[in-house]
C-alpha cells in the first residue's frame, strides 16, 4: 500500500522527513489500522551501518500514534543483546517545536556501545535512531512536518 493511501486511513497528523537529510530516505513504512491507529516510517541512510539488533535494521524510525508510548524499554533490551558494557546514556528532556506547535519530551542517547537514541513527544511520536548522534536526531526532530495532504511532498516517499 502506498504512503498515501495509509496516511488517508488514519485521522491524525503523521510527522515525517522532508527532503533527505543526513542521507536518510523512506525505506519502508508500518500502518496499524486498530484501536489506537498509528503509522511508523522507517528510514535509512548510507552514512550509518546497519546495527545488529535482531528486530530492528533502519537508521531512523518514527511513530505516529494517538496514544502515549515509549520506546526506551525496547530500545536498553536491544541493546543488552549485544553483551557489552553500556554507558548510561545522556538524557535530554524539554520542549520542541515542529511546524509551530511545541510538544514535551525526552531523548536518550546511547553514545557506547553504538550512537543509538530513543525519543519520545507527548501522545504523537516515538522513536529510535541508530547511528546519527544526539545533535543530529534533535535537527531531525526539528525539520519534521505534517505530512498529510501534501501530495507534492509524498511524491518522494513513493
């Protein structure tokens, strides 16, 4: 199914790229139709490698959802797969504005054993990165914009 033809199935605002910074480009994208409808883009770039988890092989993955989720917990069990010491990560917490309107949030940003983060904005966004750094995610998370309706914006997704 098309990116657009998802986006018309939900009845929220879904956040993604503009544009391919960093490299990143749509690789793939998860719409679920059920009792809290969501849609994940899930993005990669040349200038990162490809990490070893098992269930999780993108540089850039964002959610879309009406309901609060985090992704931290998922995102330390990943890393525990890799049986290597882990630092404890540097925690950002704050507000950041996308297209105008500002959400609270939280970053966490694993700089060993990989350059991995997970974030999470109030009730619409949740996501995990692998390889860009914790600078490079809050610019990311910075240049986000509404996707709906613009179809001249899909057009690079397709």
């Amino acid at each position: 199914m098309s990116i657009a033809n998802s986006l018309a199935k939900v009845n929220i605002p879904i956040y993604g790229i503009v544009g391919h910074p960093l490299g990143l480009t749509l690789h793939s994208h998860f719409l679920n139709e059920g009792y809290y409808p969501s849609i994940t883009l899930m993005f990669t770039s040349p200038r990162y490698p490809h990490y070893p988890f098992h269930n999780c092989s993108r540089n850039f993955r964002i959610g879309t959802s009406e309901r609060d989720g985090k992704h931290y917990s998922l995102l330390e069990d990943m890393l525990k797969e890799l049986a290597q010491p882990m630092r404890n990560p540097f925690a950002w917490e704050g507000t950041i504005t996308l297209e105008g309107k500002p959400f609270s949030g939280a970053i966490r940003y694993y700089a060993a054993p990989l350059l991995v983060s997970g974030f999470h904005f109030k009730w619409e966004k949740t996501g995990v990165s692998y390889g860009p750094s914790c600078d490079e995610v809050i610019e990311l998370l910075e240049g986000l914009q509404v996707l709906n309706g613009r179809d001249d914006v899909l057009k690079q997704y397709e």
